[in-house]
C-alpha cells in the first residue's frame, strides 16, 4: 500500500514537471496575416493590438484586438497561466497584470483599446478595461443589429 503511494506520489511529481516544462514562459511568436483571432476568426495582421492568451491547461489562444481577448475571458472564463497584449507604440509585449489601456484607438474589431504600460495617464487599468469591452460589445451588437433591420425594411 505504502509502495502504490509513493508510486502515486512521483507519478503526480512527474506530470506536474512535464506540465511545468510544458507552459511557455513568454509569448509565443504569432504568424501575422496567418493566424486567426480565438474570439471573432478575423486573421491577424496588426501586431500593435494582437494579444494572446495562455491558459494553465496549456492552450494558447492568439487575438487580433485585446477587446476580443476580454470578450473571450468574460465567455470562457479559462485558468490563465499568461496573457501578453503587443504595445500600441514600440515593439515590446507587455505581459498581465502589468498594463493598462488606452481608449480611442483604431482597433480591427472597434472595441478600441490599446495596451500600454502602467503608468500611463488616462489610461483604463484591467479591470475597466473588462468593463469597457463589455459595454462597447453591446454597443458594438446593437450596431450590427440596426444595420441588419435597416437592411431588411
Ligand atoms: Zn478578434
């Protein structure tokens, strides 16, 4: 009995150092113009708002605009390991909770939201951000569906 136990117990050691080994410990590099977005299925194109999420599962989920990446979150509700969103200005990936939001960007899907870092003024922190998205996706669907009421009267 004892001997199962142990056995158990470096078995769960083992998975846990595979699963360790297995999570990436940065962004993985996304294939612009060839990857879709996880969220709307638009392909991504601008790295100024591509953003990307990796869950503790293992799964890596790539975004075209960081509005859809907290649509995403607010559906699905994963375990995150990571998320990155790409800087509107520069090169650099700034990695959560480390960043904030700037609004009023010409963004692929119209949530319009860029990611920059903490410290910024004016900007909207995490937690907003989730807000804002959400109400701007309500705005976003009243839109389309006015349009489609306009397109069928
Ligand atoms: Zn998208």
């Amino acid at each position: 009995m004892a001997a199962i136990a142990v056995l158990a117990v470096v078995g769960l050691a083992a998975v846990l150092v595979i699963r360790a080994q297995r999570l990436p410990d940065s962004v993985r590099p996304i294939l612009w113009d060839n990857e879709v977005c996880a969220q709307c299925g638009m392909a991504i194109s601008d790295p100024r708002f591509a953003c990307q999420l990796q869950t503790s599962e293992g799964d890596v989920y790539d975004f075209d605009d960081p509005g859809c990446l907290l649509t995403f979150l607010h559906r699905h509700r994963p375990r995150i390991h990571a998320i990155y969103f790409h800087a509107l200005v520069g090169s650099a990936w700034l990695k959560y909770p480390d960043v904030v939001f700037l609004r009023g960007q010409q963004t692929p899907m119209e949530y319009g939201l860029g990611a920059g870092a903490t410290g910024t003024p004016g900007a909207l922190d995490f937690a907003a951000a989730r807000n804002y998205v959400e109400a701007r996706g309500k705005e976003l669907r009243k839109g389309v569906e006015s349009r489609e009421q306009r397109a069928v009267q």
